[in-house]
C-alpha cells in the first residue's frame, strides 16, 4: 500500500502533530508499506509568517524508509492571497470562509498536482485547518482514491468560520481519525457521520526513550538532590508556562530548591515573554531550547513530576514520554487531558490558567514520594497496555487497507 501524508511540518520540525505522523510512518514503513511526506520547508509555525529559502534541509530524502518531499513556499504570492483570503472571510459572502481556508497555510497548491503524479493507494492529510486538507480532498477526487485527516483539534479555537469550513470539508473524507472520544463526540454534535470517525487515539515508540541517566543530566547542569518539575513542549501561548511560573513563588515557598526546567521548542513569544518575566535570572530555571531528542531520556529520568496546564492540547504525548519513565503527570482540566489523565491514580488535573491550584498539586506530589510512584507506575502499564505505538499502527493499518478495498 502506498499511503501518501500532506503536511505542512515534517521531521525535522518537532511537535505533538509531527510527532505523531513520523511514529506511525515509521511503523508502517518498517511493515513494508510504502510511505510518503509531502510538506513545506520550513520548521516552524512561525516561520510561515516570513518563509526564507531553507538551504539546511534537502528538497528531497529518504528517512526511516520514510521519502520526503519538501516543497518551497512563495512569500509573495501567498501575502497577496492572504490579505484578499481574509476580505472574503471578513465579508461574510457566501462562500468566503472557503476561500479562505484554500489560501490558508502552508500555501503550496503544487500538492495537488505532486500527489496525482504520485498516484497514492491513499492519502493522509493533517492538521485541521492547514490548507494540506483541501490539498488532500482535491487529488483524492481527481484520483478516485480515499483520503483521511486526522485534524488534531484544538476545540477552544474553533471559531464560527472554522467551524462552516469543518462542516463543509470533513464529511467529505473516506474517514477521520480522532486522538479522543472528547474529539469525536465533538465531531458527531457538529453534525459530522459517525460512521467516518475513527478514535484511534495516538502511540509512542518507546524504544527512543530507553535507558537514560538521571544522575547525568544532574551533573551537566550541577543540581543537587532537590526535586526537579519538567515543562516539556512547544514554548508558546496557553501551554501554561505562564501559569508555572506564577506557580513557583508558592511551590519554593514550601520547597526551596526545587529546580523547574522549561524544554522544548522556542518561540516569538517565548522569546518575548520570558527575558521580560521576574524569573528570568532565577538559579532555579533551567531553559533548554531545541535540545536534542537524544538528551530527552535523561531529562524524563531526572524529573519527579511532569507539568504541562496547557488549554492547547488535542491528546497529550509528553504525558506518555513521562508515564513511560514512570513519571507522574500535572494537565489541565481540557477535554482532551482529562481523557488521558485519570485524577489521583496516574496524575493530577487542575484548572487551566489556576496557579495556586497548580502550586497545590505540585507541593503535594512533592512532598508523598510514594505517591509520586504509585501514579507513576500506573502511568507506565497504561503506555504499554494501551498507547505502544505498534498497536496504534495496526489499527490505522487495518483501517487504511480496509478504505483501499472499498
């Protein structure tokens, strides 16, 4: 089966959408099956908003059996289509939210036409409400093959007009697959066909995360014995670091040398926000930008708990990086979390935007070390009971196959 991704981030960008689509290509390429990535070339989000030519990245390679296709993006012409895109969203004629959502980004039309001259058995489009999933339902029509989104839905962010265009585009895949039942019950009240939505949920290759020395990341940074809390993942707007930091004052209060370590990829407002925050120089902070994957089994080691009180999240794959670690997890009380997290048996849910609730649960965990590994190793036999990146993939796997036959 050859199973074609339209994306508008691939390797070596990193987040939880990205993440998710390279476990499962993998899986399925090391299965036999033929995979490939069409994307941009740009890393992040926020270089959309600017693309320069990426010398640092081949327009084309083979990865993990994986070939990607990095196609270059027009600055100029996209900025033109933004501005009248926005107009007819502005305008409230009919049809304007579409044309929007055709301009959105990453504006690369050229996926249509590079997917028919690949002829897929099937297409794969991801996130919701990147251009990648007209892209996909385009060259699946002209194709006559089926084609599948996983939208990744953050729901605090759909708004009216996102909400016509979801309405308009989703009933037309062969299927959908959902992260939770939160994400597909959502779906089916918005009058989307059950019968298409598939909640398959997200895995985890574990074998990544092996081994690590938690005495090694200790050393590197010269921490002592105290307890370390870990925020891991994209540093950007209602991940909740702002909450953690207004949180610390309280948690240092009870335990002082208590390190919180802030990684993951940086951002505009990461960047903005914290130099200008009265932490900033605290002995405290650890801030790690980009770090390399490989140093991520040693931070999961050292940490005691895993915070993450973001309001921005569709499932959640830090918490399974630290369950795997058999780590306890903090999340905020989203629909999506508290799918994940069950309270007071593998971690602990507090409101979002709720400092002093955070500072709560962390002093707790902090202060009940047996606690903090009953809810860990609970954390760790749901991983592999459940989330084990191979089951997952068998899943899609059977779906797909079974969407080519039909």
């Amino acid at each position: 089966m050859h199973i074609l991704a339209l994306t508008h981030l691939f390797y070596p960008a990193r987040g939880g959408t990205e993440l998710a689509l390279q476990e499962w290509a993998c899986t399925l390429a090391g299965k036999g099956h033929r995979l490939t990535v069409v994307t941009s070339n740009q890393i992040t989000l926020e270089d959309f908003r600017n693309p320069l030519p990426n010398t640092t990245l081949s327009r084309e390679e083979l990865w993990k059996g994986i070939r990607i296709i990095r196609l270059s993006l027009s600055p100029g012409q996209r900025s033109i289509l933004a501005k009248l895109g926005a107009l007819a969203l502005r305008s409230r004629l009919p049809g304007g939210d579409r044309i929007w959502f055709m301009n959105q980004l990453p504006y690369l039309p050229r996926m249509i036409r590079t997917a028919c001259d690949l002829k897929p058995d099937l297409i794969y489009a991801v996130p919701f409400p990147t251009a990648t999933i007209y892209y996909a339902s385009v060259a699946a029509r002209k194709l006559g093959c089926p084609w599948v989104i996983q939208p990744h839905l953050h729901v605090r962010d759909i708004n009216a007009s996102l909400e016509t265009i979801l309405r308009w585009i989703f009933p037309r895949a062969s299927a959908i697959l959902t992260n939770t039942w939160a994400e597909k019950n959502y779906l089916a009240q918005k009058g989307i066909p059950e019968k298409i939505i598939h909640p398959l949920g997200q895995g985890i290759d574990l074998d990544p995360l092996a081994g690590g020395e938690k005495g090694r990341f200790r050393n590197r940074y010269g921490l002592k014995d105290g307890p370390i809390l870990l925020f891991l993942g994209r540093k950007v707007e209602h991940k909740g670091i702002d909450t953690i930091l207004e949180a610390m004052p309280a948690i240092w209060k009870q335990n002082p040398e208590t390190v919180l370590v802030l990684a993951g990829q940086s951002s505009p407002y990461f960047q903005n926000f914290f130099p200008a925050h009265p932490l900033f120089h605290d002995r405290h902070i650890i801030c790690l930008d980009n770090f390399p994957d490989t140093d991520k089994a040693d931070l999961l080691e050292a940490c005691d708990v895993l915070i993450l009180p973001s309001q921005v999240e569709s499932f959640g794959v830090v918490f399974l990086e630290a369950w795997s670690k058999g780590k306890p997890v903090i999340g905020a009380r989203i629909p999506a979390v508290e799918e994940m997290i069950r309270p007071e048996e593998d971690g602990l849910l507090v409101p979002y935007g709720d400092p002093q609730a955070l500072s709560q649960a962390v002093v707790r965990l902090l202060k009940d070390p047996e606690l903090r590994k009953a809810m860990g190793e609970k954390g760790r036999r749901k991983v592999f009971e459940k989330y084990e990146i191979a089951k997952v993939a068998d899943q899609m796997e059977a779906l797909f196959l079974s969407l080519c036959r039909s």
